[in-house]
C-alpha cells in the first residue's frame, strides 16, 4: 500500500520536522492504538499523514 504525504507544499510547512515531533507523540498514537486522531490545523497534512 503507498503512504500518502502532505497534499500542499508552502513555506512553514512541518515535512522536515516530523522526526523531531514523533518524540511527543502519546505513546498509544506511535504504537497505533489511537483509532481516531483530529488535527484542527491540518495545514498541508504533513504531521496528519505521517
């Protein structure tokens, strides 16, 4: 299956980034345990997609 990625690319976009936050995610979202994840400011969906 492919892996989708961000839909719009634009400066402040947060692809580069996205390592770093993986360190903050909740426990339960890495291991994907979380069924449901809302992203109010989904931007270009860089952090939504990963």
């Amino acid at each position: 299956m492919m892996k989708a990625g961000p839909f719009l690319k634009w400066v402040g976009g947060k692809s580069q980034l996205l390592t770093q936050f993986y360190d903050y995610y909740p426990p339960d979202l890495r291991n994907h345990k979380i069924k449901k994840y809302f992203e109010p400011f989904v931007g270009g969906g860089a952090v939504f997609f990963e």
